[in-house]
C-alpha cells in the first residue's frame, strides 16, 4: 500500500517535531518520502539558525564593545571568551558542552529551596542551541570590532565638531555605522551559522524518537538505501533555496543601511565561503 | 607501561594516573592525534593542487574548461561542507567499487544499484574482504583524504582564482610587451606574484582545515574524538583494571587545549609568512618594509 504525495506530506511535514506518522518510510523511499522528509527537518535548522542569530546579535554587540574597551578588565575576558569560540572546533564545543551538562545533577539543582530541573538542557533544542549562540557571538563579535575599528576618524571629528559626543555619538554614529561596515561579513557569518546547524545531530546531542534535522533524515535515507545521490543533493537544494533566502533578506537591510550613501560608495554583499567552524 | 604498572588495584594517587595515562588504549588516543596531523600534512598541498588546478580552469579560454572550474568554485558555496564530507565518502566508495566491477567481475548482468542493495561481486571489493584490517583502515582514511581535499580544493580554488585576478594588470600588461607568451606570463610574473594577495585566504583557510579535522569522526575513522568518548565513558570495575566515572569532559576539554593551542601557534607562523612573503611586493604592506630598510 503506498501513499499518494500528498497522504506523504501529511504523514511526515511536521515529522521532526514529533506531529504525524510515528514510524519512518521503511519501504519505497520514494523521491516524495525523500523531499518531505528532508524539508521536516529544515525545520530544526531554521529554528537553530535563526533563534542563535536573534540572541547571538546581542551578545556579539555587548563583546565588540567590550573588546574595544580601554580597560583590561573589560577588554581581556571578552578577548578570550571569542578566542576560545573562534579558536577552537565546533563540532568540540558540541561534545564538550553535551558533556558538561549530562553531568548535572539528574535531580535538578537546589538554588534557595527551589528545584531547577536540569534535565531538558541535555536536550539538542537548549543545549545545542546555547552553543551555536555563544558561537556565532564570537564570530559576530569579531566582525563587529574589526568594523568599529574600521569607523573613518572624519565621521567622528565631525560628530564632534558638531556637538555630538558620549553616548549620543555612539548611538547616531558609532553603532550605525558598525553594523553599515560590518553587514556584508554578518551576512556571511549568518549563512555559515545556518550551515553549521547541520552538526548539531552528528555531534553528541541525540535525535529524540527521530526527531532530526536536514541533514539527519539524509543520512537515515542514504543508510537505508545505500544511495548517496539522492537524499544529499535534496538537502543541498533546499540550503541553496534558504542561502538565496538569507542574502535576500540580509540584502535588504544593507540596502537599508547604504541608503543614505552615493551608490558607487555602497558596500556590497559578496558570498565568501567560511566552511566549518 | 613502567613495571609498577601491574596491579592497578594497589595503585593510588599520581602513580595510578601515570599508569592510566600510559595504558594501550591511551596510546592509540595519543597516536589519533598523529592521524590528525597526517590528514592535515596530506590534504593541505592536495587542497592547495586542487584549488590551483580548479583556479587555472575557471581562467581558462576555452569555455568548457572554464565552466568546469567555475562550476567547482560555485558548487561549495550554498550548501553546508558537511553534506558534501557525508556525501563524498559513500559515493568515492561506490564509484570505485563500481569502476573495480566493471573490469574484475565475471557476471555484469546484475545491476549494481538493485532496490535498495549496492552489490558488486566479491573481487570488486576495495578492499577485499580477505585483506589485512590495517588495509580497510588506510582505505578509510584515503577517501577521507580524498573527500577533504575535493572540499578544500574548492574553497582554495576560489580563494587561488580571486588572487590572480588580484595580480595587478600592468604587471602583466608590462610582461607582455616585452614579447612574453601567454604561458610564460602564467609561469613567470602571475603566479610568482599572486601568492601574497592568496596568502590572507590561504591562512583563513587553513584554521578552518584544522578546525575540520574532527570531522574524521564522522567518517568512521578512530580519531581523536573516537577515543576521546571510548577513554573518557565511565569503566566499572568488571570490565576494567582502571575503573573511573564519566571523564569525558576532561577529555574533551583536551582535545579543546590540543585545538586552541594548534590554532595559536598557525597564526603566529602565518603572520610571520606573510611578512616575509610581503618583501618586496607592490602592495601596501611590501611597500613599508621598503621604506623602514631605506636608511
């Protein structure tokens, strides 16, 4: 008995999260079973990608500043603290962080007489997800130095020739300007962030009852049939379909930033290949 | 290992570690970093003649030649390496075993791919399954050689190809005038000169080569992460001489201190590179040591 198309994409389009069919295909392994599967598991890439991003913004803005910092006390920890996330693997910071937390206390930790429970953060959707934000903070961070460090002198002379200085001069000239010098690299950054969500399956955090991402379904198929060729070009095309996506919307926020700018001193977003991390 | 080794139960203290720390199992941890740095010393000049090839391909006049390397440049952009590592090392396998098919089996009337079976004849085997363990092992480890450098090759390859277009064009144009052909301005001025605008892509991209190698795990291959999670998982004392709870993390915080220490020393030695290949260039960086040597 085999399922029409679309019965397949009922039974499996939310199957990462646990919604529809609880068994996986075991028979056919259709090219439709394939596709639906697959795309499933986009799902978590896009969650992890886009959650760590959102926060990691944050924390990458606070380190830039905080590495520009005269201070040492203020300079040195935000130093080390990229130096490790940028210097070291991240498929080793997956393994390290998973091990770490399995080691908490099973029972939750008492913090003044209440009880916090630990055991979700084993889980990929925290766990994973903590790594991958304090990871692309690092590497936003650096960007965003390198683009603070990069502010042209005059800009900030006529800040203060007009008048402008301290925390107003940071937040008309300083910051948007940062984020105008540093966006064509953040874009870069952000579709390796995406890309490198794909490890977060094969590096320690378990796929509860088979709830995977992209490139973990592939991986399922090309077990089972012994086919390389089809379940890894899906899976490329659907990165390419949220690459092209990204630097759409990426495009449009640097439009945005440029857009007091004469068009030939416009930055331009080139595609520079970063791999792994 | 040492001679006070051979009742661990009576051991306490740093001797128990000394002894635990030098067992045999540990010194298969020791030599996986070994593997580690043989990967890197074979991929590295491999991704390089990779990316040099594809680069020369991609400047090529001849349009098919042309869209070949550009092809190869474009293809590793979009989609994560990772795909490709997963992809690459089943496909490598069955393309060989395939072409082996091909020549050694007697019967070609099955097809190789059936439902869900990759069959080949047993003489098709790489290797054969009569053959040594040591020789499934260096097979692993070849494709996995192989893969890394078809990655690699093409990230050099587009870091190579936005080098010469780098090379300044009077450079060339002032070749040319003095009656130079097209082969001999490749060989004598573009290429010379190329390598210190490559050399910023080129280092970037070997931190990233050597924040790949973990990866070698995902290959199958018994590499540092491999006994990492075998040494480190919790040994009773059924099993075990050296019983211990779950260590892992002390040695994944090694294989961390192994990583951000190789990482360190590679900038400092890049960093040292470039200033020496910058020597007389005629690049901004070339162009200050020329003055600080002026008296």
């Amino acid at each position: 008995m085999s399922m029409t198309c679309w019965e397949t994409v009922q039974a499996y389009g939310l199957r990462s999260l646990g919604i529809g069919e609880r068994l996986l295909p075991r028979e056919d392994y259709t090219i439709c079973q394939h596709f639906t599967l697959i795309g499933s598991g986009l799902i978590w890439n896009i969650y992890f990608g886009a959650l760590a991003l959102a926060f990691g913004f944050f924390l990458a803005n606070a380190l830039a500043l905080a590495k520009a910092n005269r201070s040492a006390w203020v300079r040195k920890p935000a130093e080390w603290f990229i130096f490790v996330f940028r210097g070291s693997p991240l498929f080793i910071q997956f393994f390290l962080a998973y091990e770490t937390l399995v080691l908490l206390p099973k029972s939750g930790i008492d913090v003044f007489g209440i009880t916090v429970a630990t055991a979700w953060t084993t889980k990929a959707w925290a766990g994973a997800l903590f790594v991958l934000f304090l990871n692309t903070a690092a590497y936003s961070a650096e960007i965003f130095y390198g683009a603070l460090q990069s502010i042209p002198k005059g800009d900030l002379e006529a800040a203060e020739a007009y008048g402008i200085s301290g925390w107003k001069k940071f937040t008309r000239i300083e910051w948007p300007t940062m984020l105008r010098l540093g966006w064509p690299a953040y874009t870069n950054e952000a579709i390796f962030l995406f890309h490198a969500t794909t490890l977060v399956f094969f590096s320690g955090f378990p796929a509860f009852q088979q709830k995977g991402d992209a490139l973990y379904y592939a991986n399922y198929f090309a077990d089972k049939t012994f086919n390389p060729f089809i379940p890894y070009p899906i899976v490329g095309f659907y990165f390419i379909l949220l690459t092209l996506a990204l630097t759409w919307g990426f495009g449009r926020v640097n439009r945005h930033l440029n857009r007091h700018l004469p068009s030939n001193l416009k930055a331009k977003i080139r595609l520079r290949p970063a791999l792994i991390r | 290992m040492f001679e006070y080794c051979s009742d661990p139960a009576t051991l306490t203290g740093l001797k128990w570690l000394g002894c635990f720390l030098t067992t045999g199992t540990h010194q298969n941890f020791y030599w996986s970093f070994g593997t580690v740095l043989l990967l890197l010393a074979i991929t590295a000049p491999a991704a390089l003649m990779f990316g040099f090839l594809g680069a020369t391909a991609a400047r090529s006049h001849l349009p098919p030649l042309s869209l070949i390397g550009r092809t190869y440049i474009a293809a590793v952009r979009g989609v994560p390496d990772i795909v490709y590592f997963m992809f690459f090392v089943i496909a490598l396998d069955q393309g060989i075993e395939w072409t082996k098919h091909l020549f050694v089996c007697p019967d070609l009337s099955q097809p190789v791919w059936s439902g869900l079976e990759f069959k080949v004849c047993p003489d098709a085997k790489v290797p054969l399954a009569t053959s040594a363990p040591i020789w499934h092992k260096i097979y692993a480890f070849g494709t996995a050689v192989v893969t890394f450098a078809i990655v690699f090759g093409a990230f050099a390859a587009n870091v190579i190809y936005g080098a010469m277009q780098a090379v300044p064009r009077a450079q060339l144009e002032t070749a040319e005038a003095y009656g130079m052909s097209q082969a001999q301005v490749f060989r004598r001025i573009l290429v010379p000169q190329m390598w210190i605008y490559a050399l910023p892509g080129l280092s970037n991209l070997w931190l990233i080569l050597i924040k790949a190698t973990p990866l070698l795990f995902l290959l199958g291959i018994q590499d540092i992460v491999y006994w990492a999670r075998e040494l480190g998982a919790a040994k009773t004392s059924g099993n075990n001489p050296y019983p211990h709870g779950d260590w892992r993390i002390f040695y994944f915080l090694g294989l961390l201190v192994f990583y951000l220490a190789f990482t360190r020393i590679s900038e400092i030695v890049l960093g040292r590179l470039t200033a020496r290949l910058s020597h007389g260039q005629a690049t901004a960086a070339g162009e200050a040591m020329r003055k600080a040597a002026v008296p």
